[in-house]
C-alpha cells in the first residue's frame, strides 16, 4: 500500500467507523457467536500473496462485527461506560501513525512532553494537591498508563493481599482498616500499603477517605487512592468534595477513558514522590543513556515496560476540541439520568435500591424470592423478548425511546408483571416462575379441574391478606391439586366466573314458559293442567338442585379446608421444612478433603443421616497430593484467611454452619470462628484438636515422607513454614513460645488480648470438644480439652480449669461453660480412631441434626 492508496482506503475506513456509530443503535448488544467461530471463518495460515483491499473490507462485517460485543450500544449495560469520541479516535490514528515509542525524552520529547503537560491540566482540573504538578518544584509527578489490578499486583510482587470488610454502604472505615491491621501485626506480618477506592466497582461506594488517610500517616503505610470510575467525576465542582482527604494519598490513579470521552486505554496516576518510584525501577544501560536524562524524565524509569505509547494525544485533541464545559454537562448528564432511573425504580414497588446513588451506577433488585433465576430466564430466553401474556413472544422492533430521558424505557420493556416463560426446561423453576405472577387463573402447564374453577366464592379467599403476614410460598403439583393460590386480589374476568351460567338457566326457564302459553291452548283447563305439571317438574328441577348445592357446599367445604391447610403449610414451610444446617469439615494432617477412608465417609454418613445437607469439606490447591502437601507446609494465617473468604462467598452458608475439625483442623476452625463471625458458625465440634498445642513431634504411620520431613525441619527450628510448627508448644521456654509463634499464641490471646475473639467465640451456640484417652498424636491428649503441661517442665498436666486461660477467662470459656455452651467429650482410643456409632449418637444426633 502505498500513500494514495492509504488515503483512498483510509477515507474508507473513516467512513466505515462513522457508519458504524451512526447505526450502532440497530445492531444488537452482544453476539450470539460460539466459542471457536472465528477459525471457521478464516484460512488455517497467513495468506502468501496479498488480498485485495476490497475483499478486505467486506470481512469486517463478516468475519469481525458478527463477533464483536458494541460496548457502546445504548444497551450494554454490563460494565461501567467506556469513553470515546471523534477526537480521541483521531488522537489513535496519529499516535499510530507518528508510531514512536517513548522511552525516553531522547527518544521523542513531545511524547514526553505532552504527557506531562497533559497530566499537569488533569491534575488543576481535579483540584490535587500542588505536589502532584510536574510544574510544581517538589518530586511528585504522574504518568499516563494502562489499567493496574491490585489484587493481581500483590500476586506479581508475592505479597499477601487482607480484603477489609466494608460497612452498611460498602465502604471502607477506620475501625475497619485498624481491626484488620492489628490482626495482621499480630499474626506476624507487615502491613506497608492499604487501597482506598472512590467508586467501587459493584456499588460506586466511596471509601472514608481522610480518617484512613490519618491512619495510614500514624502507621506509616502507603496509602493508594483508585478512583478508576469516579476520577471523571471531580473536574465538576459539586463532585469534589469527593475526594477530601486526598492529601494523605502516596499515589492516586483513575480512568480517564471511563467517562472523559476518552477512548481505551488511558489510565492517569500521580505520585507525591516520584524519586521512589524511578529508585525501585532505575536501570541505565549504555544504548539507552543521554545527555539530558537528569533534566526530565524518562518514563521508562517509572514503569515495568520499556516502551510506552503516546496516549496524550487522544487527551490533548478531546481537551481543545470538546473543551471542558462539554465534557461537564456530559458527566452532569449521566448522573442525573442515572437519579431520574433511581427515582423509576424506588416508584415501582417490584424493585428496590441495593446502595445509594452517587454517580452514574444504580444498583438495585427484584424484591421477590427468586428474582436471580427469573432474571436469567428473560436473559437466557434472548436479548429482545416480546410480551404477550401468558407466552414469550420475540419481536424485530426496538422500544421506543422514554418521553422523559430519551433513553428507552427498559423498564417496562422488559417488566416482569405479565411475564411468563413458556420455554423455560426447568420445572422447578416454572412453579416458582408461575407463582410470582399475580394475575395468572392457574398454572397453564397442568390440567385444570373446571370443577373446582367455577365457584367465584372460593376466590374471594384470596382476597384476604395471607396469613402470618408475608407471601405464600409455592407447593408442589401434587400439593396444589389442580389449583393454585395467588397473591393479591382476584382479576376482574374472574369475578363473575359462574354469573354467566345462571343467567343463561333464567333465559330458559322465561323462554319455556313463554312458549307454552303461547301454544294456541284456548281451554283454560289443559293450560291449567300444564302449569300444574310445569310447577310439578320445576319442584322435581328444585329438589336436585339442592341436593346438587348440596353436594357443592360439602366440596367447598373440603375444598376450603384444603386452602386452610395449604396456606398453613405455606406459613409453617420455614420453620418445619427448613434445609438442614450445612457443615464445614476442615481435614487433619496428611489427609485430604475427600479421602473415601476418612472425611469421605464422614460426608456419605451426613448426607444418609440427614437428607439434604450441604456438607463442605474444605480442599487447599487443586489436587489431593496438593491437599496434602499443604497440610504440612504453608501458613496457617494465609489457609485461614483463604477459608473465610471461600465461606463468606458461599451462597449455602450464608444463614449459618456447623463446623467440625478434626485434629490440627480443629484449632484452625476455632481461629475461623474468632476472627470471622460472618456468616455465623453455629455449632463447633474439635475432634481431637490440640488447643494448646503439642510438645512432641508428630508420629508418622507407615512410611509417609512429607510427615517425615516436616519433623526434620521441626528439629531444626522451622517455625514459619511447617504447619505443625505453628502450633507447636514448648513449655520450658513459655516467653520463646509467645515470642515466636505466628497463630497458637495469638488465636489463644496469650500476646495481645484481642476482646473481639472472645465475643466471636461466646457466639457460639455450643463448643464440643472430643478427646482420645490413648492419643498417640496428641501430646499431652489433654491439649484436646485446653489441657497442657504447667510451665517449666513437660510432666504434669494442669486442666483446663486450673488454667490461667481459664481462671483470667482469656477466651471466654469460662463464661461459656457458665452458659452451658461447653461439651467435654471423650473416646478410647487413638488418634482420630472412632466408630460410625459414635459419630452419629454422641455428634450428629445431638450436635447437628
């Protein structure tokens, strides 16, 4: 391709992109392509002779546009926005055709330049402190970069990443922050950078900013600012307050390329000081070397890559073509349309707001009990459905645009008051579907007793409110028997169900007596005799008309009866047909989450005695010799912390658990149950934990390697990476123990009283522990039951009640055992050696069924 050419087919393809948004509308959100589609479409290997430009261009609807999700469709609501404009799409096409790569000043200053220039208007616009200004003589400064992930940081960098609980508003808070920061100094780490956001992705909630900042400051922690969505927001006045606290921040970043009309990628950070950053990446060779590398900066000095793109320019050509006023009134824009479809939804009594509306994100949900599974209904069903009730229907057409936003009004387009999935596979999910809809007579997919149908007065008990106060729940086919009971009042065209039978029985009764004395009988005496016999078959009519009322009254009556006790099936459906209560199993030493031998049998055992359950035993990594591996070498604190977060995150768990550990994942269950009390743990049950540790190498059966080397390392003293180690208690030297010990001494609050252990443990309903009176792993087999050797010597046992654990009431298993919550349990035998008769008589039957 030559110059002519390109001008030729560049216009082309300028106005091929300027089609493209013009009919964006017309095309639908996403591609209906499977996986692997493109290399159907395309030659196995690189064409040898070149293509005609012509053939070329035809591809790009073909081949590329069929598979391409339209981002900025006025539909695709599955992400934040991303920005984009004619500019900032002219701003590429000169950055791709200047084609430098800027690593250094040297090696393009306006690449360099501009970009310093560019980030100085961004920062003035935002309002930053002075020392983020390039033209300010301090050392901060800030660049133009790609998107960063800080979870996939920490991986990168191989440090471990604390997730900090939010609060009613997903925010962040001190207290938060500094209970999270003091565990993990506890535990033995070094917090050194914490993550602040303003405008989080699932909720646009914005972070305490400035009472985390003071923290930081007083811990000397490095304190990071991502404002990736909200950044935009704060070139308008009335959105700065937003961002008070900024001037605790080390380093603060957002996404131009979000809501400034700029297109992918473009992501501006700010460093307070920048000499940190040029110190960690700082390398000098020869061929990069030059003579002005001290005057200015080279941004390959602060950044992983090398090379950098010229991303300025996209911001330069929107800033002088769009000016800021535009780019303004658009973010005003946004947020006050996303205000106005806040305030629809609040209105509409099937949804409701899930987080407060800052900005451009409104987060809300069906109110009904199963909103999640007729959402992916419609969704699955296609993009564009039709609503014809009773049946999904598909249509070509677009809904018009709202009167009021100008948007469409997606709303009601997709309302869900007169859906109904005919096409859905799923039964279950048919009753459900079927049940939430108000004004439906009956479920369509099953034979209806017309019978039963036709008395209107049946209905009127639907009119009354449901009893015990919330909505009836549906049952099964064979509990409806033919009918279903529906929430609400009863549709005007079922009202009058039977009135059309009576009046169509008068008519007939007027019609035949008007033709009998219409006949042309002039003797009064047959007319006389006739009337006699019509009264005579009248009575005879009457008489099985009561006994037919009759016989309907009894049915009503059953049949009332039968509503009675389906609504109070309905009522007491919670309390009487509740889901068991999931368990949580955490393995021991050398075995695996499933092991058929061991806790696979404990699992086939819950789920024959109490159908049902939801039993999860707990797996680290993603194969049993993994599993194994990791219950000899790693970090109990990190495990844990794992486990809180695969609980928290599991749907099954999230009214409550039961939790059993057996041997060293006992204890580790107890430091679950003290530092994460969300959700609940109900029932916890040691068996044959080591509470207090053990002062004795583990006893290898058979020839186990890894059990074999974990108690090589322990003789020499490897106290972070083998697990047993981190339990391990050593009576004759108490003060080396506490000093050195990252999880038994601190969970059992023998370094810093933490009080909220004791309140998370007192939550408890009931504490279980078992013990094997010939424990051979266990050492003491007292540790079981918070025993241990008295300090200074490993002869005698104390017990625990004459423990200064228990004495000073440290866990608060003093006041458990005065409420009753302790359960001292016992077994002959060895190590983890008990009968399927015991487990099920003295654990689940009493503890979790």
């Amino acid at each position: 391709m030559d110059a002519e050419e390109f001008r030729k087919w560049g216009k082309k393809m300028i106005d091929f992109v300027a089609d493209y948004w013009i009919n964006l509308p017309s095309r639908t959100p996403m591609s209906d392509v499977k996986p692997g589609y493109l290399r159907s479409l395309l030659p196995e290997e690189a064409p040898m002779d070149p293509d005609s430009w012509e053939n070329i261009f035809s591809d790009i609807e073909t081949v590329i546009l069929q598979g391409t999700t339209h981002w900025h469709h006025p539909l695709f609501f599955a992400y934040y926005p991303t920005g984009n404009s004619y500019p900032a799409i002219l701003g590429d096409i000169l950055s791709a055709g200047i084609g430098c790569i800027g690593f250094t000043w040297n090696s393009s200053p306006a690449c360099t330049e501009l970009e310093m220039v560019m980030m100085d208007w961004l920062a003035k616009l935002l309002k930053l402190p002075e020392y983020f200004l390039y033209s300010h003589s301090g050392p901060g400064a800030g660049m133009i970069q790609a998107h960063s992930s800080v979870e996939r940081a920490a991986m990168l960098a191989h440090v471990q990443i604390r997730k900090v609980p939010s609060d009613e508003n997903y925010r962040m808070t001190r207290v938060a922050l500094q209970a999270v920061i003091e565990n993990d100094i506890n535990a033995g780490f070094i917090p050194f950078f914490v993550c602040a956001t303003l405008g989080t992705t699932n909720s646009c909630a914005f972070d305490c900013l400035t009472e985390i900042g003071l923290l930081c400051k007083e811990k000397e922690i490095w304190l990071h600012i991502d404002a990736a969505y909200a950044g935009s927001a704060f070139i308008c006045p009335e959105y700065r307050h937003l961002l008070d606290g900024i001037e605790y921040a080390d380093t603060f970043n957002f996404n131009p390329h979000k809501a400034l009309m700029i297109n992918f990628d473009c992501s501006a950070m700010w460093f307070k000081n920048v000499l940190e950053i040029e110190n960690a990446y700082y390398v000098n060779p020869q061929y990069l070397k030059h003579e002005h590398q001290n005057m200015i900066p080279d941004f390959r000095n602060w950044q992983i890559p090398l090379g950098r793109r010229f991303r300025s320019l996209k911001l330069w050509l929107t800033f002088r073509s769009l000016g800021v006023g535009f780019l303004q009134e658009n973010i005003r824009k946004m947020c006050r349309l996303a205000k106005e479809f806040a305030d629809f939804v609040v209105k509409d009594e099937r949804f409701e707001l899930v987080a407060p509306v800052i900005l451009g994100l409104v987060c809300f949900r069906l109110k009904t009990r199963d909103s999640s599974g007729i959402l992916r209904t419609k969704i699955a069903l296609g993009r564009k459905p039709s609503v014809i009730m009773p049946f999904y229907m598909m249509k070509n057409e677009l809904p018009s645009p709202s009167p009021i936003t100008g948007s469409m009004n997606l709303l009601s387009y997709y309302g869900l008051d007169h859906a109904f999935n005919k096409f859905c596979n799923n039964k279950k999910l048919k009753e459900e579907l079927s049940a939430f809809l108000p004004n439906l007579p009956a479920n369509i997919f099953q034979i209806v007793n017309m019978y039963f149908l036709k008395f209107s007065s049946l209905r009127q008990l639907f009119e009354k409110p449901p009893i015990c106060g919330k909505e009836i729940l549906p049952l099964s086919n064979s509990d409806l028997a033919g009918f279903r009971l529906l929430p609400g009042s009863i549709p005007e065209e079922y009202q009058l169900w039977n009135v059309g039978a009576e009046i169509v029985n008068d008519k007939k009764k007027r019609k035949r007596k008007h033709e009998l004395l219409s006949a042309g009988e002039s003797a009064e005496d047959d007319v006389e005799k006739r009337l006699k016999r019509m009264k005579k078959e009248e009575e005879k009519k009457e008489k099985k008309k009561k006994k037919k009322d009759k016989k309907k009254k009894i049915i009503m009556s059953l049949t009332l009866f039968l509503c009675v006790c389906m609504i109070s099936l309905s009522c007491f459906h919670e309390s009487v047909f509740a889901d068991p209560t999931p368990v949580v199993m955490w393995h021991g030493m050398g075995d695996t989450c499933c092991n058929l031998g061991s806790l696979g049998a404990i699992i086939s055992v819950l789920e024959r005695e109490i159908p049902g359950i939801y039993v999860l035993s707990l797996r680290f990594g993603n194969t049993s010799t993994e599993d194994i591996e990791n219950s000899y070498f790693g970090n109990v604190n990190k495990q844990i912390s794992d486990v809180c977060n695969q609980i928290a995150n599991d749907e099954h768990l999230q009214n409550g658990y039961h939790a059993i550990g057996f041997s060293q994942g006992s204890q580790f269950l107890r430091a679950v149950a003290q530092r994460c009390p969300s959700p609940p743990m109900r029932n916890y049950i040691s068996i044959g934990g080591q509470h207090q540790g053990v002062f004795g190498l583990p006893r290898c059966r058979g020839s186990i390697k890894l059990c074999n080397f974990a108690r090589m390392l322990l003789n020499y003293g490897a106290y972070v990476h083998v697990i047993q180690a981190q339990y391990w208690h050593d009576p004759l030297h108490e003060n080396t123990y506490r000093d050195k010990s990252i999880f038994l001494a601190e969970i059992n609050n023998e370094k810093v009283l933490n009080q909220t252990y004791i309140e998370n443990l007192q939550k408890l309903q009931n504490m279980v522990m078992i013990k094997f009176t010939r424990d051979s792993m266990v050492v003491p087999p007292e540790s079981s039951w918070f025993g241990f050797y008295a300090p200074g010597q490993a002869v005698d046992v104390i017990p625990l009640k004459e423990t200064e654990l228990y004495k000073n009431d440290r866990l608060g298993l003093l006041q458990m055992e005065k409420d009753g919550k302790l359960h001292f349990l016992e077994t002959n035998g060895d190590h983890l050696q008990f009968t399927e008769k015991y487990f099920i008589s003295e654990i689940v039957n009493k503890f979790i069924k």
